[in-house]
C-alpha cells in the first residue's frame, strides 16, 4: 500500500504530479491512498478519478491531531510507503516515522530552492527517516547532493505531464474575441503563479522593452499574493493596454491555443511543467535559465533561453520571436516531438521502479 501525503488547500503544479501519479498507480492497480486537506482541489480531483481519498485536516507541520491521525491509518491500512509531496507533508511524515518502523519514506522535492541552514531544515534533509528524496529535476538532485545529503538518497525523476491533453486544443476564437484580440497579433503567454520565484516584474520589464512595429499582446495566467503590485507596475511601464491578467484558469489547453508564444521568466523553478504543457501543444519557448528549466528545451531548436532577470535580452528574444512566423514553426515542430520523453508514462514508470526497489517486491496485484 502506497500512501500519498499531499498539505497543500492550492491546485499547482506539484498537485497535478499528484493525481497524474495516482492515476498511472491506479491504471497500474496498485495499492493507495491519498491523504488530502478536506476540499482541497487535489482530494476533489482524486475522488472524481476514482481514487481512495482521506480528507484530513492537516494545519502545519507541527500539528500533533493529524500527525496521531496520520500514524493510525499507516498502521491499520498497512501501509508500506508513506510518499510526501510538501514541505510540510515531509515534516509530518518525519514526525510520525519512528526509527523502528518498516514503512519506507519518500520525499518529492520540487523547488530547487537550497536547503535553509536552521536547525530544522538541517534535522529534516539530514534524518535517517527519510529512504529517498526524488528531485523533480536534476538542478534540484545537484543542490541536494550539495547542500549534505548522501547520493545514495537522492535521485532525479522529471516530472511528467498527459501528451494527448494538448494535442488537438479546442479552438480559442471565444477567446480572441473576448480579449478583443485578432488574428494578426502574436499573442505571448506566461501561466504561474504570481509568486517572487516566477519573477512577473522581470517579465513586465521585458514587454514594456520590446521594439517592434507588429502587433502583439501578453497574457498572465495565474494568481498570487503579488497580483496588485504587478498590476501597479504594468500601469507604471503603461502596458495596460497590451497585458492582460487573467487570473486562475481551468481551461489551460484553450489558452495555449490562443498563446502563440510560451515564456517562463522565473529565477528558480523545481521543473516548471507549464513549460511542457505548452510544448505538447507546439509552442515555441521562451525562457530564463532559471532552475531545472534548461532541462526542457533545446535551445535553438525548441525555444530561446536568457539570463534570469536580464529583461533586456529576453525583450530582444521576444521581438525576434513576434518577427519570425518560420523560427516559431520551427520551434514549434521540434518541441511537439521533443517533449515525448517527457510524458507522466515515463514518470510513473520510473517512480513505480523505485518503490519494487525499496520494497523488494513487486507491487503490483
């Protein structure tokens, strides 16, 4: 029995690698369960799929009700791996594990943030509790190596994402004509949250630089405690009229369809799989080197990378994008192949391999 141990209320990327996971485990029929906070998008998405879902309450990573809670169902569920997709799942895991359980421990880290110095941080990524961390990217396997952990306790497994999904994208004239956007103008497109990490200002900076005489538009996807003040600084650069913040959305694959040019600007990112989304659905890339998103793309066959926070040379990359329909075509061909290797199949194959390895037997009924 796989238990999942997921704190997070939001619907994020490392939320979706979740229930993809769950879901490939299920195709698969093997043992779990996900242990979710009650109504969290991620327990409503699971249950819908069919998949067993506790809903707990968990308000920490110091919260003793859910870590009893949490150690009653490992025992009469009898649960073999305990796999923690949170920061504060980690902690509550490593709370509820005592050096003489069975159960094994694994840690999905994907933010390649370094690890703090307190003592906490050091406790938690140094604890002989935890059997394995899988970094989402290979950037976040080299800071943990870096920052102590032993090699034998790390790995790299890149998140995945559902090719098919993006396809065949439903058509986005609804849309274009609700943004009062035609035909004739490139239409650039971010979709993160409006965090620090993903750096918005650096992306703003960088349209408001662009020198071009054709027509051309950005779209912010996404939501976060930086709304307002991104909204101030797109009044201050005057891009009222050529940025739209458009907020959280469900219908991703009708936004890409309307997206003619994907960015990511972030100064760190675990993976960063919108990045991937939008290469299923044949987008060109534009981004920075930020974390483990040089990953992803080839550069100058699938997208163009640029400095993290260097708004200058992305606005340049931008305009030669607008410019050049058959560089984005090119880019465009490339990535819909390219971004094979990255479906949740191979993700949840590989993960499925580390858990025979831990369990030494094979899980499946």
């Amino acid at each position: 029995m796989i238990l999942h141990l997921n704190t997070s209320k939001e619907w994020r990327g490392g939320e979706n690698q979740v229930l993809n996971l769950a879901l490939g485990l299920k195709t698969r029929k093997i043992s779990q369960i996900i242990i979710a906070q009650p109504n969290s998008p991620l327990s409503e998405k699971a249950k819908l799929a069919g998949i067993e879902v506790i809903e707990l309450a968990m308000k920490g990573e110091f919260d003793l009700k859910a870590i009893r809670k949490i150690k009653e169902i490992i025992l009469n569920r009898k649960v073999e791996i305990v796999h923690t997709h949170t920061a504060h799942a980690h902690s509550i895991a490593l709370f509820a594990k005592k050096k003489k359980d069975k159960w094994k421990l694994i840690v999905s880290r994907r933010v390649d943030f370094r690890v703090k110095k307190n003592f906490f941080s050091k406790w938690k990524y140094k604890s002989s509790k935890v059997d394995l961390f899988i970094g989402v990217s290979r950037q976040i396997q080299k800071y943990l190596l870096e920052d102590g952990i032993e090699s034998s306790r790390v790995i790299a497994i890149h998140s995945g994402i559902d090719i098919q999904k993006f396809k065949r994208l439903p058509n986005a004239d609804g849309l274009r004509k609700e943004l009062d956007i035609n035909k004739k103008t490139i239409v650039i497109g971010i979709i993160a949250a409006l965090v620090d990490h993903k750096d918005h200002i650096t992306f703003l900076n960088a349209i408001s630089k662009i020198e071009t005489e054709n027509q051309y538009k950005a779209i912010i996807l996404g939501e976060g405690p930086l709304e307002s003040k991104l909204k101030e600084l797109a009044r201050k650069l005057d891009l009222n009229d050529r940025v739209f913040f458009l907020g959280f959305k469900e219908n991703i694959p009708e936004y890409l369809n309307l997206i003619d040019i994907f960015t990511l600007t972030s100064k760190e990112e675990g993976l960063g799989t919108a990045i991937l989304d939008a290469m299923a659905a044949g987008k060109p890339i534009l981004a920075t080197r930020g974390g483990g998103i040089p990953e992803m793309i080839v550069p100058n066959q699938g997208g163009i990378l640029c400095e993290v926070g260097n708004s200058d040379e992305l606005a340049i990359a931008y305009k030669t994008l607008i410019e050049k329909n058959s560089l984005r075509k090119e880019f465009s061909d490339f990535n819909k192949s390219y971004v094979e290797r990255f479906s949740f199949e191979t993700m949840v194959n590989k993960t499925v391999q580390v858990y025979h390895s831990y369990l030494g037997k094979n899980l499946y009924n």
